[in-house]
C-alpha cells in the first residue's frame, strides 16, 4: 500500500466592506493557515497591546495634566502598529483596499476594523496553532526500547 499525503483545507475568515448605501464594495478573504503568520501576529499583537496600554495611562493622566504632544505621539505609534498588524493578516494589498475604503482614515479603520481582528481573527489563529501542535503531537510516536519494540 503506498503511502498516503492529504492536502488540508484551508481556514479562512471573510470580511464584507459595505458602503453607506448598503450595497457590497468588497469582500477580503483572510487566510488564517498561512506559514508563519501565528508567530508575526501574536508579536505584533503583543506590541498593540502596549501602546494600547499607553495611550490609555496617557487619557487617564493619573492627577497629572494631559501632555497632549505625547498622546499624540502614543497614538501615532498604536496606529502604526495596527497598520503593521493589518498587513500582516490581511497583506499590504488588502489592507490597502481597507484604508482607501475608510478614505484614507487609519484611525476610523483601527476603530471599525479592530474588534474583527482581537474578536475573530487573533482567537480563530489561535486556536488552529493549538490544534496544528496537538496534530503534531498525535502523529510523533516515539520508538519503544532501543530496537522499536
């Protein structure tokens, strides 16, 4: 019997852009299986999350008076990370037809487009690299004594 590879199915998320008057103006298919994308999105997530952290100690000011020049600053860097994160799941093409969607907004795109990346599409990534290291485990077994028995 020879031996058998089967190709897997790919995973994949869906986002609908809909204009004002309701009508589709695309649709941005994410592949969530590509090669070494749990890696470059848990980094940059992590990242996001700091300057998300910032940005909020900063609104908060902690008694002190807002310093409106370093929120500014904190705010352009949570932007560019996410922008960075956006291309990452979606490629720079994609992420591109987003921000031109938006009109050129990054910051309305982080506000619309950022519950679907943290809600969906981090947790979905996450849970297919749980499963692809529970796959490898199941297929590695390992040899009994020293001549296999």
């Amino acid at each position: 019997m020879a031996y058998q590879l089967k190709k897997t199915k790919k995973v994949t998320e869906e986002l609908e852009l809909i204009n004002d008057d309701g009508s589709l103006f695309t649709t941005i298919c994410v592949e969530l299986d590509r090669a070494g994308l749990v890696k470059k999105v848990n980094e940059k997530y992590v990242e996001l999350l700091k300057a998300q952290s910032e940005v909020a100690a900063l609104q908060a000011g902690g008694g002190q008076p807002l310093d409106a020049g370093a929120l500014k600053d904190a705010i352009e860097l949570y932007s560019g990370i996410a922008w960075d994160l956006f291309g990452i799941i979606f490629g720079e093409r994609d992420a591109k037809t987003i921000l031109d969607f938006y009109d050129g907004d990054l910051m309305e795109v982080c506000q619309q487009i950022m519950p679907f990346v943290t809600q969906v599409l981090v947790p979905r990534i996450r849970k297919i690299a749980q499963e692809i290291r529970k796959q490898a485990m199941r297929s590695y077994k390992p040899k009994v004594g020293w001549f296999g028995k």
